[in-house]
C-alpha cells in the first residue's frame, strides 16, 4: 500500500480515535476504509500457519478480483513453509500475485510478528492454541483479517478474543472467520426462511460430526516433546481442544445462528473407545452433549472420530410448524416437502469468505465475525467440559474458567504444558473426577 495514502488516512482516523475502555488498547493507528484509494494500490497479504488450510485460504485470498499480493509468510516449521509456497505458486491463477522474498519467510514462535508487520491483510491459520495471541498482534496493528475457526482452547482465550472484537469493531477492521457456512448459499436460504419464522418457533435441533477422524502423526526420533506436540497438534488439547472444538464447532455453530443465541447449560458423556494408542494424545474420541438455550430449547450434538460406524456431518432445526435440514429442505409437520434449495451452481464457500472480505474492505465496509466465532467456539468448550467433567456446565461458569491450557510463552526448548508418562501416554480426563471449571 502507497505509505503516503496510508498517513493520509491514519491522519484521518485520528480525528475520531480514542482509547478503548475494555481494557486491550488501541496500540497504534488504523488505515481507514480504501474507498479512496487509487485503483493501483496493492492490498499486501501475510499468511501465519502454513498448512493445509492456510495454503488454501492464500489461493483464495489471491483468487479475489481486487488488486491483492502475497509478500509475507510465516510458519513454525521451515518444511511447512516451503512446501506451502510451493503449493500456492502452482495453484495461484495470478502467479505474479505471489511476491515473498526469501527475506519475507519468516520461521519460528516469534515470525507471526514480522509476517503481519509487512501486511495489509492477514491471514492466520494455525492450530487454535495461537489465534488469541495472534488475533491480538493483528488487531492492535491495525490489520484486516480472515483467520480460521475455532477462535480459542480456553476460556481465558475466548475472553481475549471477545475484548478484542469490541477493540476491532471500534478499529472498523475487517474480520472473517472460517466459519465456512456463514457464506454458503444453502445455510443463507435456510435461515432467511427459520428467521422468517417458516418453521415456527424452534424448539430442538440436532447437529451431527459423525465421522472417521483424521490425520495422526507419531513421534519420530529426534524430535523433542514440543515439536512432537506442535506436529502433532490434533491430539493436544492446549493446541487444538479436541475434535468437539476443532471440527464440530461448525454444527454447533449453526445452532446457535438459528437460535439467534448461545446455550445456557450443557451436560454429556464422552471417552476414548478405540484410539487409545499413545499417538492419540489425549483427546476423546466420541462426545455427545445436550445444550440448552435460554428459551429452552435444547440442541443435541453428537461427535465422534471411530471408523466403521454410521457417518454423518449435519444440522436439523426443528420448530412448532416444521423442520429443515442442512441438504436445504424445509418439511412441515406431516414431512411434506415445502421447500428445497436447488443446490445448483453455488458459489464455493471458502472463495465467498474471501470475495467478501477483499470487497468489504475496498468499498469500506465492515464485517466482524468475531464475536460470533468466539461464542461458537466458547459452546464448543463448554460441550468439552460437560463431556470430560461429567457434570452440569453453566455458561458463565464455563466462561469465567481460570483454566488455561495454552502457555504464556512459547520455546523449543520448553516443555510443553502436558507430559507423557515414562511409557509415553497421556492422562486423559475421567468423567466424575476431572475439573474443569
Ligand atoms: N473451515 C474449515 O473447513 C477448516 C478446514 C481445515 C482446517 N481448518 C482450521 O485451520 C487451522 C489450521 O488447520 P490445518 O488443517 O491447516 O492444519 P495444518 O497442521 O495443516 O497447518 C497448521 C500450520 O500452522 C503451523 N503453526 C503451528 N503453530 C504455529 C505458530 N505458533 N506460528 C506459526 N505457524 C504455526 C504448523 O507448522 C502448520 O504448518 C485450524 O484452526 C483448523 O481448525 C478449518
């Protein structure tokens, strides 16, 4: 971005700026909406967490019809980084879109710092452990972004994440979280119809991440424990929160969208049936938890990472006239089909997460899905700990937990907040016996 345009707009700001009373400070000047600014400016991208996800997010963020280019990266891991530039270089359809000099790739804990230095917009994508600390960074510098779900591991994170929405709101920044279904065009019809009240008043909903797990990586030799953990991110709670925060956050998510709210209380049961190997960290492979709303209404939520049962990922609504359900159909009492969304040509969710946000920023406009992201993902830790506790879990209570699991700093030569025992397991929670509040 041209540095004079962007004083211009800082001198701008300032005229309306003040410090923010939430306790997490304004540290340093926002640019202002682009509306302004000439047609030829760069909007510059940073990508932290070079993986899977965020390879894929930089090629949309690149595949955008505004002026855009990649200059920084930043990974823990140096093979993670090359790889992932290597990717986006192949897969980017403007390949003159990808300027990261060698200089530009920054590796280690500490290179967020620089990659988000450079940029516009930032992109942050690794395990949910860091997204607080890297939220933090990006907010207070004043950059627009498009991070990941989930928005924490912890309470005491997700009390960041939610003082910092209000530090961004207040910025006019430009958030998107990957909540993916928020820009899907079958979800939006779905809940302009149960927010029209075509189903009725709702009374249950039923939301399902049934399937077979994912990727393990066991320890090699040489590795020390915190580079096993930080590779092996999926099986640490500290990193990751297990499956019912990583991966179901998107159902339960969509519950709390129809509802219009968070729930209330939530009770379950949970454990690990069959990936009971070390490499298995110590996350649950099965939770099932009853939340309820305020009104009453109560979700049922099942997970569950065990190949070989009965798979499902989706959402049922149900209300006093009808019900829908996730494949875009709306039924009524008797289960006649009312409506059903034709599913032909939508646009493809995770390119609409960046389609928006880039246009959102250059027309000035806001989004922030913070606040949102850091409530979906405070159901999901509060469905961890019904399942891990055993017992009733109360929102504020869970919310107000002192429990942290994510460290205050980072090394490699540290270890990491939970240790194996001398034949490499885990202690995994019991229910009736762990505390999590
Ligand atoms: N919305 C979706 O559908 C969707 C799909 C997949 C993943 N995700 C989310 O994306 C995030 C990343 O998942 P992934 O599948 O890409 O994992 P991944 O392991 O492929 O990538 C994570 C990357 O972050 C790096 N990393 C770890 N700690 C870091 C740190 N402190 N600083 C910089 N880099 C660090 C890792 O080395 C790795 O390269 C997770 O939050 C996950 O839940 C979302």
């Amino acid at each position: 971005m041209d540095k004079k345009k962007l004083s211009v707009n800082r001198r701008n700001f300032v005229k309306g700026s003040a410090t923010v009373a939430s306790g997490v400070m304004l540290g340093g000047l926002p640019f202002e909406s682009r509306a302004n600014s000439a047609a030829n400016d760069k909007l510059k991208i940073a990508l932290v967490g070079c993986g899977g996800r965020g390879t894929g997010a930089a090629v949309q963020a690149l595949t955008v019809k505004e002026d855009v280019e990649l200059v920084a990266m930043a990974d823990a891991f140096k093979d993670r980084l090359d790889s992932s530039y290597e990717n986006i270089v192949e897969h980017v359809k403007n390949k003159d879109r990808v300027n990261v000099q060698d200089k530009n790739k920054f590796v280690g804990f500490d290179a967020y710092k620089a990659a988000i230095d450079l940029a516009d917009v930032v992109i942050l994508t690794t395990p949910p452990g860091f997204r607080p600390e890297h939220l933090e960074y990006a907010i207070n510098a004043d950059k627009h972004i498009f991070c990941e779900k989930p928005l924490a591991t912890d309470a005491p994170g997700i009390r960041k994440v939610l003082k910092l929405a209000e530090v961004a709101k207040q910025k006019k920044l430009n958030i998107v979280v990957g909540l993916q279904r928020h820009y899907q065009t079958v979800y939006r019809e779905l809940m302009k119809r149960v927010h029209g009240g075509e189903i009725g008043q709702i009374t249950s909903t039923q939301v399902y991440w049934n399937g077979g797990g994912v990727w393990v990586h066991p320890k090699q030799q040489g590795w020390t424990e915190m580079e096993y953990q930080m590779r092996n991110w999926y099986y640490f709670n500290w990193l990751c929160g297990d499956h019912i925060v990583e991966q179901h956050i998107h159902n339960l998510d969509v519950s709390n969208w129809a509802v219009q709210n968070h729930p209330v209380i939530a009770q379950g049961m949970g454990g690990r049936e069959v990936r009971t190997a070390k490499e298995y960290g110590e996350i649950f492979d099965h939770h099932y938890v009853e939340f309820k709303y305020a009104d009453g209404t109560v979700m049922n939520s099942q997970c569950r990472h065990i190949r070989g049962c009965f798979n499902k990922v989706a959402e049922e609504i149900t209300g006093t006239k009808g019900r829908v359900d996730s494949t875009g159909t709306l039924y009524d009492l008797k289960g006649n089909i009312v409506w059903k969304h034709r599913n032909v040509d939508d646009p493809d969710p995770y390119q609409q997460e960046h389609d928006e946000l880039f246009a959102s920023i250059v027309s000035g406009g806001v989004i922030n899905d913070l606040e949102n992201g850091a409530n979906s993902t405070m159901t999901s830790i509060m469905g961890r700990m019904a399942t891990y506790s055993g017992v009733e879990i109360h929102w504020e209570d869970a919310l107000n937990s002192d429990i942290k699991l994510v460290p205050d700093s980072f090394s490699w030569d540290a270890n990491p907040p939970v240790l194996p025992d001398n034949e490499g397991f885990y202690a995994i929670p019991v229910p009736g016996v762990t505390k999590v509040i």
